[in-house]
C-alpha cells in the first residue's frame, strides 16, 4: 500500500516477465521494472523499493522515484536480497542469504572431522564398498519465479572418498536433469541406485 492508503501496488505478469503494476491491477508498462517478492514505499510515497534480478540469477535491492526517474541499485551481494520494509524514519529493511553447506566425514568414534566438498552438496551416502560419496548438488534455484514456483536445481553426483583435498564440484554426475533429483543410494551389489526425483513434474 502508499503510505496515505490509497493505491497498491503488486506483480503482474506482462510481455513474459513479471513486472510492478502500479497502480495494482493495471497493465504494466513495458519499461516497468522486472521484480519479485515484497515491494514497499517510503514514508512519503515518493520512493518504491523492490527486488530485481541481476545478471548473475539473484535479486538486488532497488529504489525507484515513484514520480518517475532512474532507479538506484543499493545492494550488491552475492545472493538473493529482496523483500523491503520501510520505518516511518524512512530506513529500509531487507532480507538476504548467508547459505553454505557442504560434505564432511568424521570417526564414528570422535575425532577431527575431514571436509570432502567445498561446493554446495548435500544428502550423501556411501556406496557398498566405500570408496565413493555419493550426494545432491546444484544451486538450489533454476530460474527466479514468485507465480509459478520451479523445480529446484539439484542434481546427483559423486566424489571418492580418498581424495586429499576437498573436492571443488563432482568428480561424476551420475543424474542432471531440469528436474529436481536428490538423494542417491546404491543397491547392495552397487548395480542399481534410488532416488527422489521431480522428473514427471510431480
């Protein structure tokens, strides 16, 4: 909502983007910013703040003259920040990520624990005779979407158990798919493997 209770603004689709309709309900213009999630105003109506993607996939933070002009870019970070909210003193709150996961392995009886991935994996298991890690990967989002939610990008991989480093992506991608894939486990005689998979779209 403006600040005086008027008017509203909201996403629409237009042109294959979802774009800010102002006021909400209205075609949106087709230079009308691309944006997703929460948008919010200034205390004054003056300024609109929303989230629009970059050219790396994730969501910057930016500020608009609802009046009309250049917007302003005020976040640049490595992942997502977006859904603004505004003090009556006029400061913006925002959110934003600070995600990192990865494969470890560790003594079952205590000790230093030993770092097997430095890329973003999860999920993993052994295979029968030991020597490979098998696990889920990917960069959990596909594409940026509020209407029609996607497939989370997560694919099937594995490393070897003995490598002296951590490993930097894996050594082989056993499922890639658009689909979201995870979970791997092998049969008892490493000839078939399970797995949880969005592949028919359910």
């Amino acid at each position: 909502w403006t600040p005086d209770g008027k008017a509203l603004a909201c996403l629409a689709e237009s042109g294959g983007s979802q774009r800010l309709s102002r006021p909400c309900g209205s075609v949106p213009a087709a230079d009308a910013p691309v944006a997703y999630g929460p948008v919010a105003f200034s205390p004054d109506g003056a300024t609109l703040y929303y989230g629009s993607p970059n050219t790396g996939g994730t969501l910057d933070l930016w500020a608009e003259p609802t009046a009309g002009g250049a917007a302003r870019k005020l976040t640049s970070f490595t992942r997502d920040t977006y859904a603004p909210s505004v003090t009556r003193d006029g400061r913006v709150l925002f959110g934003t990520q600070d995600y990192r996961v990865f494969l470890a392995v560790v003594p079952a009886a205590g000790g230093p624990a030993r770092q097997l991935t430095a890329f973003q994996s999860e999920t993993p298991s052994w295979s029968r005779d030991g020597k490979t890690i098998a696990f889920t990967f990917g960069t959990w989002r596909r594409t940026i979407d509020d209407f029609d939610y996607p497939n989370i990008a997560q694919d099937l991989g594995t490393v070897p158990f003995a490598g002296d480093t951590p490993a930097d992506r894996p050594t082989t991608v056993v499922r890639a798919s658009p689909a979201e894939d995870q979970s791997l486990d092998w049969s008892p005689d490493q000839r078939w493997i399970v797995l949880h998979s969005h592949a028919d779209g359910l």
